[in-house]
C-alpha cells in the first residue's frame, strides 16, 4: 500500500508528484495495466517470453 504523509507547509502538488514516483516504483500501474483484461494462453507466453529475455540481457 503506497502512502504519502504530508510535510508540515508542504503543497499538495509535490506531495502528488512524491506518490507518483512511489506508486511507479512500486510497479502498481504496470500490474494493473496487465490484470485488466482476460489474457489469452498465447498472449501470456509471448509475454513470459520477452521478459525472461530481459532478465537474461541483464544477468
């Protein structure tokens, strides 16, 4: 769960822009954007396959 405390005369813009970088370091929209609609068998192997290429290129 991402949470931002505000500082004492902190504005809300960069306490939006600070959960902002916490959520996108948590990998929160990239598991939303894979878990919003049904994946096929196909779809999912493609996409296992690209990122076992990508944790291989950075091993």
């Amino acid at each position: 769960m991402t949470q931002v405390v505000l500082g004492e005369n902190e504005g809300i813009d960069s306490a939006l822009r600070r959960f902002k970088c916490q959520v996108s370091k948590a990998g929160i929209l990239a598991d939303v954007k894979y878990h919003r609609h049904f994946e096929t068998p196909i779809e999912k192997r493609k996409r296992k396959a690209v990122a076992a290429r990508r944790t291989r290129r950075f091993k």
